[in-house]
C-alpha cells in the first residue's frame, strides 16, 4: 500500500488558482503563526466550545454550569471557594452561577456543619437528573471531537494539557 503524498506548495498554489474560479476560497498562508501553538490551541478551543455549546444548548445548560454540575456532584460538600478554585472561576461570578442553578432547583447550599460561614454544596434529585442527561449529551459532543483529532491525538493532547 502506498501513502499518499502532500501536495506541493506549487500544487496548492495552482489548485487555489482554479478554486478561486469556482469560487472556492484560496488557502491563505499562515505565515509565523504556523510556528505558534497557542494559535492552534485557540482554533481547537473554539471549536471544541462552539460545538459543546450546541451540545449541551439542548437541554437549556452552559458549559459552566455543567463543570459546576460535576464538580459539586463528584465532590458532596464542596465550598464555593474550593469549587471557584477548582474551576478557575472568579467567586462573583460563580454566587450568580450557582444562584441559578439552585433557583433551576439543581443544587442547594447548605450551612456546613464544620464552619456555619461556609457553604456546603450538593446535587438535589433534578441535578443529578440534569447531569445525567447533559453527560449524554456531552459523551455524543466527545466521540465528534474524537472523530475530528483522531483517538491517538486526542489522548496525547489530553494527557499533555492535563499535566499543564
């Protein structure tokens, strides 16, 4: 079996002249940014959130608040300042998260017994409802973006962005 071969630039350079006739767009050279992962990152990412969001659009979620939604449910009792840590997530912007999540009646917080200061949180019966439902969703959004990078390639980015 024989592998097929790149084209030449002179190749690319004459297949664009013909698709801009039929009105194809032209490949564009990327010039120094070929060089630059964070440039690459951010093509992957705004795929990977375009479609996540599609996704999960479906049954009325943000991708916030499904990380929200994983995090409280694998971690009963967490604070909000270890979740906001957690996530990444300024705390001002999480109370309103989670203010809409417990008003969605997906999550409660409850005074901690350890410290009557801290909020503990916790998945109510609709949360874990929710979260089952947008896990589904969310493994379909997964197989795409695997389908898309290849599984070799997907786990090799995974574990590098992991250790980051």
């Amino acid at each position: 079996m024989t592998r097929a071969r790149k084209p030449t630039a002179s190749a690319l350079a004459s297949r664009n002249q013909g698709s801009e006739r039929h009105g194809s767009r032209p490949t564009i050279a990327l010039g120094a940014l070929n060089s630059h992962l964070g440039y690459f990152v951010r093509r992957l990412q705004v795929w990977i959130f375009q479609d996540f969001i599609r996704t999960l659009k479906r049954i009325n979620i943000s991708p916030a608040q499904f990380s929200v939604l994983v995090v409280v449910g694998a971690n009963r009792g967490l604070s909000q300042a270890e979740l906001a840590t957690t996530l990444g997530i300024e705390r001002a912007r999480l109370a309103r998260l989670l203010h809409r999540l417990e008003e969605r009646g997906a999550i409660r917080r409850l005074q901690s017994s350890a410290d009557g200061r801290r909020h503990a949180l916790q998945l109510t019966q609709q949360g874990r409802t929710t979260l089952a439902r947008a896990k589904i969703q969310v493994a379909r959004h997964q197989k795409r973006l695997t389908e898309r990078l290849g599984a070799e390639k997907h786990q090799v980015i995974l574990e590098a962005l992991r250790d980051f």
